[in-house]
C-alpha cells in the first residue's frame, strides 16, 4: 500500500502531502499504528476528532533503492492550531 512511485534523487528527505477524507485519514493511520508499528504522540489515535483542515505530521525512512518506506513516526497528530482566533 504504501509504495513511492518517483525517486527523489535531489532530496535527502522527500516531503509528501497526502490530502483526503478525514474517514479515510484516520484509517490510514491506524494501519500505519497497527501494521507499521508507527509511533503515535499518543496511544488513542482511533478516538481522537480530526477537524476539518486539521494537519498530521509522519515522518519515514525511504529506502532509496527499493522505495520501500519504514521506521514512520507521527511527530503531530490531528492540529487545527491555524483554524483558531489570534
């Protein structure tokens, strides 16, 4: 499922946006929690609301020869920090 299609000669550290359905997002996650044993910054990712616009932040090791991805870690999860009043 997860599967690099480019490689990314020029980047030491590729950055993909992946933009969807919250529904599918959350689904997404959990498998990434479940079948990739990535790290959450907490346990409850299926019970958290996720705003809408609300941004999360996954992190990998991209193997460059194989374009296999691994190691994920979720430094932020579900932030709507910029939807707030100032």
């Amino acid at each position: 499922m997860l599967a690099i299609t480019t490689k990314c000669e020029n980047e030491s550290s590729p950055h993909i946006l992946v933009t969807s359905h919250g529904g599918f997002l959350r689904q997404l996650f959990i498998f990434l929690v479940k079948e990739h044993r990535c790290q959450m910054p907490s346990e409850d990712v299926d019970k958290y609301f996720m705003n809408n616009t609300s941004v999360t932040k996954v992190h990998f090791d991209l193997n460059k020869e194989s374009l296999e991805a691994t190691d994920f870690t979720c430094s932020v999860l579900y932030c709507d920090q910029h939807l707030k009043d100032n």
